[in-house]
C-alpha cells in the first residue's frame, strides 16, 4: 500500500483521555481530498497499524486532523498516540478510505455519537452544514469534561443542529432516540458511532423508524462475543499455490499464514477495515468481522481472515 510521510505540526488534548494531532505532509503541499466519514491509518511502529477518522472538515487540505481516545485496553495504538508522538514526529499515513460514506442527497440526516465516537460524525456534521443541507447531531457522552470538540459544535454556526446528552443511562438514552425518530421525516438517513452497546440500542430503537438501508455503522471494533465464540479446527486450501494448511481453534488464518512464510496484508486484525477480505472459492465462511455487509456475508464469497474461520471443514481461497 502506498503511504504519504507527515510530520505531527500540532497536538492538543481535547480532554483529559483524548489527544488531538494535525498532520502534515513533510515534503509540504495538499494531501489527497477525502470525504466525510473516512479514515488513515497511522503506522505508528513495525506491525503497529492502527485506523483513525479523519475529524476535519473534508475537502482540499494541507492537514489532516484525527483525535484519539487513551484506551485502557489498548492493543498499542491508543497509547503510542498519547505518549510517543509529539510535535515534529514524523510517520507514514495511508491515502484516506471510506466504509462510512454519506448517502447522496438526503432528505434529513440524523447523525448520533457516543463518545469518541464524534470523531467521524463532526466532519460529516461540518460537510452538511457547508452544503446548507438539513441534518441534526445527537451527541451522547459522560460529561462535558469527556466530551470533544464542544468549542466547534457549540458555535453559533451549528445553532441548535447540536443537542449535548450527558451522563445518560441506557433507558434515557432510548427515550431520546424514540423522540428524535419519531420525528424522522421520509428519506431520513441515520448515522451512528461510538461503543458497540450503544450503536446496538441505537440500531435497535431505529430499526421501526428507518429502512435498514438507512442506517449507517462506524464499529471501533469486532463483536466481543463473536470473536471468543467456539471453534473447530478446519483445512484452509490456497487455489493459487496449492498449499494446504490446518487452522487450530484459537488461531487466526492470517496468523498461520503469516508465520508459513505468505505474504497476507493486515491492518485493523479486529475486523473492521477490510484490508485483508479475501475471495472465497469453496466452503463457508463463519464470518466474525464488522465490515462486510449482512448481504457479503450471506454471499459467502469473501472472508476477512484477520478474524473470520470456517463453518465447512475446508475453506478454499483464491490466494
């Protein structure tokens, strides 16, 4: 993959977990274009690879801007942003990518974060309000002293567009999303982010107000149960080459690629990005990723082997 050298220009902590970088390219100039709802990935350290949304307003831009949230359970990412990069650091970036996109022309947008989860909500809060067009945020947190961005989303420009929710617990929290879907004009289309509780009771009080193809997902990571749900060892067969392997219960395919010597290209290894999807050629996948669609995954044609095993005793890849 082709990456693009940047420098961290300016770092600021939002709160007291979430550090803001702006990055810019080293050899100066623009950086690629990028629509709301996208994100880079960050290569912070040999195999440390890790995706962040990109939180400015999106267009032309000579710095991207990404804001990350310390996590106690961090694999490595969270805590190289926090305490390794500085102003005048350089690294590597990926072009921008979109698995969030923003539906063409809507009648009403309805953008509901949780947490950390504004970060690619605020750029496409930003995108509409520069396009005139009608949308409103729900943004759910802690407290204000957790919340991000208050500065931007409290201006006079976003008005009443913006509705703050502190310290709310899941019953109120699906009180105020009966209210505000109850109100949802034809055409409305809702974007959701943030902890996977809270998009599942987003999803879930959205589901008899807004057509599913409707409702847009931006997951941090893979289900938790999905990912320690039992396994079965199972043969993976690559049609390329011809080699064969046996994948152990508690082991990933790309694991035991990697370590056979075959060149797999990972990023996430959680299941969210959709760097290593992967054709399938025979059998069936038991998918445990968030990233391909309800209807990918009933195809049964391709397979995120970062997570992803089989439902079959042989899985075939085109690889």
């Amino acid at each position: 993959m082709n990456t693009i050298a940047v420098r961290v220009s300016h770092a600021a902590s939002l709160t007291h977990d979430i550090r803001l970088l702006e990055l810019e390219p080293v050899d100066g100039g623009h950086l690629p274009e990028f629509e709301p709802g996208a994100h880079i990935d960050l290569h912070l350290g040999p195999s440390l690879v890790r995706q962040y949304s990109l939180c400015n307003a999106p267009g032309r831009a000579t710095r991207y801007r990404v804001a990350v949230k310390r996590e106690t359970s961090s694999r490595g990412g969270s805590w190289a942003v926090h305490d390794t990069l500085a102003v005048g650091s350089r690294l590597d970036i990926s072009p921008p990518r979109n698995h969030f996109p923003m539906a063409p022309q809507a009648a009403h947008s309805i953008l509901v974060a949780g947490g950390i989860g504004i970060t690619p909500l605020i750029a496409m809060a930003q995108a509409l309000l520069s396009r005139g067009e009608s949308f409103e945020l729900l943004y759910f947190c802690r407290s204000p002293e957790h919340a991000a961005f208050l500065e931007i989303l409290q201006s006079p420009a976003f008005g009443s567009r913006c509705r703050f929710l502190f310290g709310l617990d899941r019953d109120a929290v699906a009180t105020e999303l009966e209210a505000t879907l109850a109100a949802a004009a034809p055409g409305t289309h809702l974007y959701t982010c943030g902890p996977r509780p809270f998009m599942d009771t987003v999803t879930a009080m959205a589901r008899a107000r807004i057509p599913p193809e409707n409702v847009h997902l931006e997951y941090f990571s893979a289900d938790a149960n999905l990912l320690g749900a039992p396994s079965e060892a199972f043969e993976l067969r690559l049609a390329r080459s011809g080699k064969a392997f046996s994948i152990a219960p508690g082991e990933t395919i790309a694991d035991t690629l990697r370590l056979a010597g075959v060149d797999v290209e990972t990023s996430c290894e959680q299941g969210i990005c959709g760097t290593c999807v992967t054709d399938v050629l025979e059998g069936t996948p038991d998918h445990r990723d968030c990233f391909l669609s309800d209807a990918e995954k009933s195809a049964g044609n391709c397979i995120a082997i970062c997570v992803s095993r089989s439902r079959t005793p042989l899985l075939v890849l085109d690889m």
